[in-house]
C-alpha cells in the first residue's frame, strides 16, 4: 500500500515548514562536520581517559619517561617512511592514519 507525502496544514506552507513558517532542520546528527565533530571528541577523550590510567599505574615519572621514550623515535620513523616513499609518494592523510594505526596496536 503507498502512503502520500502529509499535505501542509494551511494553505500556501510548504512540506517541512513549522505553522509559523520557520524551517525545520530535519536529521541535524547527518551532517557531517557533526559526525566528525563527535568522533574526534569521543577519541580525545578516550585517549585522556587511557593517558589517566596509565599515569595512575607508572606514577608521574615514570609516565613521563615512557612518553618521552615512546615520542623520541617519531621524527626518525616518519622520515623514514617518506624516504621510503619517495618513488611514487602518497597523500600524507594515508601516512598519518598508517602510522597511528600501528602504534594504536601495539601494547
């Protein structure tokens, strides 16, 4: 059985306008800088979340010691990476997604 599209309720209103005649923003959350908006909070916080637990377990110094040991290496590994790639080079996007990936593995 079809439906028809709801008819306005006056006269001369047209579909998805309010009786005072202001347009409804229909499905706000499918936007897309909303969904990034909301997966980059939810990932900062998940990542604050981990960075917490982590310095309650080690204590401060010992926390910061691991993130300066585990940041010392990015520089190098990123060069070389793009040394690597230097042949037929690729957007940097996909560089950074690859490289956060591998260390977001690792434990």
């Amino acid at each position: 059985m079809a439906t028809s599209p709801p008819y306005p309720a006056h006269p001369g209103e047209a579909p998805g306008e309010t009786p005072g005649g202001t347009l409804r923003h229909a499905h706000w959350w499918r936007r897309p800088w909303v969904r990034y908006g909301a997966l980059i909070t939810l990932l900062t916080l998940s990542g604050l979340v981990i960075l917490a637990l982590v310095r309650e377990q080690t204590g401060t110094q010992g926390f910061l010691v691991g993130l300066a040991l585990a940041v010392l290496p990015v520089p190098l590994l990123l060069a070389a990476f793009r040394w690597l790639d230097r042949v037929e080079p690729g957007p940097w996007r996909n560089l950074l997604f690859a490289f956060a990936w591998g260390r977001a593995r690792r434990r």
